[in-house]
C-alpha cells in the first residue's frame, strides 16, 4: 500500500474516533408509527435504528438552522453598502445564544 493510501486511512480512522467519541446518549419516546419507519429505513439501508436515528436529526437540525426565519428589529446595528443591517429580533439569535451556553456549560463539564 503506498504512503499516500496509509495517511488517508490514517485521516479517515481519526476522523471516525473524533465522531465517535462526540456522540452521546439520547433517550427519546416515539409514536410507533414513526419506530416502523426509522426500523424500515434501518432495514431498507443496512444500517442500525441509532444510525438513521443520528442521521435523521443531524440533517433536521442542520436544515432548521438554515430556515430559522431573520425578523428585523428597529435597531441598526451596522451599514452594508450604503444600506443598513438590522438587528436580527427573530429567534435566531435566542437560540444562538442558548446554544452556545449549553456548549460552554458542557466544554466546562
């Protein structure tokens, strides 16, 4: 095996530890019509339920990010281009907010 093959699985095996080792234990309760989907998927896709489950909310929670609506305030907090950016009153920055408490709370742990 060539060098460059050996750093890439080397690469590859460190970004497995560093994935596996963030993941943590979730308890959730579902309606069992949504456990027959996520065991369906599991099964359609070879994969276990705690997989499509991590899958399902990471892309969820990626995608809510990205839609969390921007509502303008009254205040001005900066010029773009001539043109003025107002402060964001919608729930993005609450929740910016929160989360970085809780990553803070848990780096500290």
């Amino acid at each position: 095996m060539p060098a460059s093959h050996v750093s890439r699985l080397l690469e590859e095996l460190e970004r497995k530890a560093l994935y596996e080792n963030s993941l943590t234990d979730f308890k959730v309760t579902l309606a069992r019509e949504d456990l027959v989907r996520i065991e369906a998927l599991a099964s359609a896709f070879g994969l276990t339920r705690d997989e499509v489950c991590t899958s399902l909310l990471h892309t969820i929670l990626q995608e809510v990010e990205e839609k969390m609506p921007y509502r303008p305030g009254p205040k001005v907090i900066r010029i773009e281009d001539g043109d003025p950016i107002y402060e964001d009153v919608g729930p993005m920055p609450r929740y910016l907010d929160a989360k970085r408490k809780i990553e803070k709370a848990r780096d500290c742990a």
